[in-house]
C-alpha cells in the first residue's frame, strides 16, 4: 500500500506524521519505505538517520539539435505543452527551465533532427534507517524543475514494492504539479492539516488536489487544541474520516528541535501515532476506522 502525506501548506507537521509512522510500522516488523518527496527541503532523514547505500544523481532529457539545420517546420513549438522550444530558420530555443524532458518534440520533428541530452537536475539517495528502507530526492541548488525529480524518486521507491510492503511518500507542500506527483501514485493520501483559518484555507486547496486525481483521503488534525473547529466541521462536510487529532505538546517540540523521534519523548504523541497507524491500515482494508 502507497499511502502520501500532503498539506495544502508547509509547517503542517508533514514530516513529524510521517516519519513517525514509518518507523512504527518498521518497528513493528512490517516491510516499510519512507520517501522524502520534499525534494527542495527534505528533512526526513534528520529524524530517521539513514545509513546511506548509494547515491545517485538524477538527469533530465533536454531537447538538441546536436549541430543540425533546423528546418523550421515548427512542428516541436506546437507540439510542447510548455512553450519550452522555438522554432527558428536554421535552429530552435529549448528554455530548459520550462522543459519537462516529455520527448514530444523529438517525436514530432518531421526530420528527426532533434536529439535528447542528459542534464542532471538533483540526486537521489537510498540507505538504511535500522530495517527501514529510505529513499529522498535533493534538488541542485539554483534548479527550477522539480517534478521529474519527485517523479523519479517516486518510481525510484516503488518499482520493487510488493504488495504488503507499506510505502509512506513524505509529499511535498503545496498544490502544484510537483505534490501532485508525489501523490497520485498514492492508494491513500493522509492530509495533514491544523485547525486554524491558515489550515482551513490551505486544506480546501489540498482536497481539490485530491479530488481531481480520484484519491481516496483521509485527515490529521495537528496542533488540534490550538484553533477553532472550521477545520473539523470542513472536513465532515466533504466525509474525510479525522484519523487522529494530536494535541500542541512541548516535549514534541523539543524532540523535532533536537531531530530526536518525538515517540520517544512523548507516550501522548506515541499513542497518537498508533492511533493513526490502526486508523489508516483500517482504511486500506476497507473498514471504517
Ligand atoms: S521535451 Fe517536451 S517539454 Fe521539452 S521542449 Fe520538447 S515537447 Fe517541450
């Protein structure tokens, strides 16, 4: 089972939820994959401390001629979805920050002049976290396209993943393709949300999200005594199961401070997550929690 964690906004204790859960399930004896999606700021491995198997970096399919004339049919400009190539007598323009290395102008040159070159976007790690297998993507510094990268640590994870191992994608903020890529390969995608009016707006966003890719969905309401009930009352009006609400807790706090597992810390919080962990597998089997 893929289940993603995603939030319509950062700071909503994404990486807190699952990590956490990761390492339940991997404490457990279940066969568990954590993937850090988050591929601007991953963090996981902060918490988790992966013994690193390898690295990899990651490269892109850009657009070239390779010193051919181009034709100027124009046919690769129409074709992109993205306006990332010109067509021009004698050459075309490939703006590679707009370029999603789709292939569909090379397909499209009526010549066959136009060629695919490798650029490396970022890297991806596997490793290790005692029994837990981790994988995260790191974007380079300075780099736009985020999506193939998400994309390719998620096909990364998943490839080999039977069907009893749990895959827990550590999705990153936001609505934009780039979430939506570390989500729609998910059985089951877990929003992560906060019962404030910055929660609730966000929250609106990241159901449309999940409404449009045909998800199933569920919710976790953090920090769930600090706030109003709009959270709540929005999540039972569009039938969201609340999983669990994990109350503002100082010992929390200073573990995530400190990059310590917050279970340790806090048999609140534990129990939270264990609440959670029931919750969601019940989902999966199709039992109401
Ligand atoms: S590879 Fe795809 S996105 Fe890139 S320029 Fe060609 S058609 Fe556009």
């Amino acid at each position: 089972m893929i289940i993603s964690v995603a939030s319509g906004k950062g700071g909503t204790g994404k990486t807190l939820i699952s990590t956490s859960l990761a390492r339940l399930w991997a404490d457990g004896n279940k066969a568990v994959t954590y993937v850090d999606a988050d591929a601007e700021e991953p963090n996981g491995h902060l918490f988790l401390k992966p013994d690193v198997i390898e690295e990899k970096r990651f490269t892109v399919k850009i657009p070239t001629l390779e010193g051919r004339t181009c034709a100027a049919h124009g046919k690769c400009q129409e074709i992109c979805a993205f306006n990332a190539i010109l067509s021009a007598k004698g050459s075309v323009i490939v703006f590679d920050e707009l370029c999603h290395g789709c292939g569909a102008c090379v397909l499209a040159c009526p010549e066959g002049f136009l060629q695919e070159t490798g650029r490396e976007i970022g890297t991806i790690t596997h490793g290790d976290s005692n029994g837990l297998e981790f994988y995260s993507a790191t974007l380079d510094v300075g780099e736009a396209r985020v999506t193939p990268l998400i994309s390719g640590v998620v096909e990364a994870s998943t490839e080999n993943a039977d069907g009893d191992r749990l895959v827990v994608i550590d999705a990153p903020p936001g609505t934009s393709c780039s979430a939506m890529a570390a989500v729609e390969i998910a059985d089951l995608v877990l929003l992560v949300t906060e019962p404030t009016p910055f929660g609730e707006h966000d929250l609106i966003l990241a159901l449309e999200m999940g409404k449009a890719l045909g998800r199933k969905m569920a919710a976790v309401i953090n920090r769930s005594d600090i706030g109003g009930d709009g959270t709540r009352a929005l999540l039972e009006a569009r039938s969201i199961p609340v999983l669990a609400e994990i109350p503002f807790d100082r010992a929390v706090a200073e573990s995530y401070a400190a990059s310590r597992m917050p279970m340790e810390d806090s048999s609140e919080f534990a129990s939270s997550i264990v609440k959670l962990a029931q919750g969601l597998l019940s989902l999966a089997q199709g039992v109401s929690p």
